[in-house]
C-alpha cells in the first residue's frame, strides 16, 4: 500500500537554520553548493505563477539569501538546460497534433506565438515570429516534422472566411494548408472551431504570465521563456481529474525524480 509519508524530493535540504542566515553564513556563490538552490528557484518559478520577488522570499523563508536579479537570471539560464533535458527524455508524442497561434505584445509591436500540442495535450514546441502567413506556418511546421516525424492527424482552427479574407487571418484554406500537404501528405487535416479547444486552453498559463511579468521584454525572451515554461510544466502538471489520488502522487514523485537527475546534470 502507499505510504503516507512525506515524499522525498530534490529540494529536502532547503531549510537552513535561521542563526546561519541572520549570521550572514550562507553563500550560494559556489555553483557546486547551490546548484540545488538554483533548482528549486528555476523550478518554482516555471510551476506556479510566481514573480522572481515572490522567489526570493521563498528563498529567505529558507534563509538563502539573493537578489530577484540573481533568480532572474538562473531562471534565463538554466531554464532552458531543463527544459531541453525535458524533451529530450521525453517519450513518443501522440501522433495528433493540435496548432494554433495567440497575439502576444512585446514592445508595443503585436508578434504570433505558435504553439503545438499533442493528443494528450503534451506540448510539442513553440514559436514566437513577427508574421502569420503561409511562411511562417511551414517554418513551425517542418521543425516540427523534423523533430517529431509525421503526424496522424493534424488540427487546426477553423474561423469564418469571410473574416479571414478581410483581416488577413490565415486559417486552413491559407497558411496551413501548403505547409501540411508538402511535409506530412499523409497526415489528416481538420479544421474545426471544436476540435481546438484543447490548444486554446493551453494559451491560458502564457496569459497568466504576461501579466505576471509586465509583457515580455524582447522575442528573445518570450522564446527562451516559453519553450522552458511549457516544457517544465508538461512534466509536473500531468492532468490531475484523469488521474487517482494514488496515481498522482506516483507522477509526482516520478517528476521530481526526473528533476533531480536533472540538477545533478547542470554545468556552470
């Protein structure tokens, strides 16, 4: 039967004295002793909606002293070692692909993420680019291709064409279309307003942090943190109402597993 015990993770050791802290004698300085502080700082970041102010003081509630600065830039750094260890671990993706795009505001200047999913609602990869037009549709979709191989299925929006034709929206009869018939001619185009609403959910966590953030500063940075982001969060939110109690709590443990081998993977 299951233990009731509090499970172990990679973050047990984060609780320091406080005479060590108010002493001043705690130094993450050496990347060798706070490599695991830098774990649980990237990692708290990505899984809940938090500021990096809202990660220092997490830190100092375990008597680990740095600056919101300091966080900002391990979770620049090392999101991204997390996120490639994420994919390139991960198993087969499902072979029915959801894509979709969302507006998102950087500089005053609107940009298109793209964004792809699986049947299972895992996210495949991401894309920030300034158009949304057949060329910008083949770019995402033969990366996808490439690192994924064909598709069964492919889903995308479906939206009036009269709308389409007048605001330049480029819906299946338009961007997708060429791309999906020269690099997956097998794959099964539908497009449906319907059958979207899984990839439409997953813009809603981008929502959320753009407003936590105050926008994104560049697409650079939109990129680097939404591929770690979505990765990040593919692993520790698996879908909890398809799940037991019991079976969550293995998928759980499982992820903070996987992250822990993780930690011990990262190079200065």
């Amino acid at each position: 039967m299951p233990s009731d015990a509090a499970p172990q993770t990679p973050f047990c050791f984060l609780k320091v004295g406080f005479d060590d802290f108010f002493a001043g004698r705690i130094c993450v300085a050496s990347f060798q002793t706070g490599r695991q502080i830098i774990s649980y700082a990237v990692w708290a970041y990505h899984r809940f909606a938090l500021s990096t102010a809202d990660v220092e003081d997490l830190l100092a509630e375990r008597g680990i002293r740095v600056s919101r600065e300091t966080i900002r830039t391990w979770v620049n750094r090392f999101g991204r070692h997390f996120a490639r260890c994420i994919r390139r671990d991960r198993p087969k993706p499902n072979n029915k692909w959801h894509l979709d795009e969302m507006v998102i505001v950087i500089g005053g200047v609107k940009y298109w993420l793209w964004r792809a999913i699986d049947g299972d609602g895992d996210v495949l990869d991401i894309l920030v680019q300034p158009h949304r037009n057949t060329k910008a549709a083949k770019r995402f979709f033969s990366g996808l291709v490439t690192q994924f191989g064909e598709p069964r299925v492919v889903v995308t929006p479906s939206r009036d064409i009269a709308c389409a034709m007048h605001c330049r929206a480029m819906d299946k009869l338009r961007s997708y279309t060429k791309p999906i018939q020269s690099l997956a001619p097998d794959a099964d185009h539908r497009a449906h307003k319907g059958l979207n609403n899984r990839i439409e959910n997953s813009h809603r966590p981008t929502r959320k942090r753009e407003k936590i953030m105050g926008r994104f500063k560049s697409p650079r940075q939109a990129q680097r943190f939404l591929f770690a982001h979505d990765q990040i969060n593919t692993v520790f939110r698996p879908r909890r109402y398809t799940l037991s109690a019991a079976s969550y709590r293995r998928a759980r443990a499982d992820a903070f597993g996987l992250w822990h081998d993780y930690t011990r993977e990262m190079n200065a």
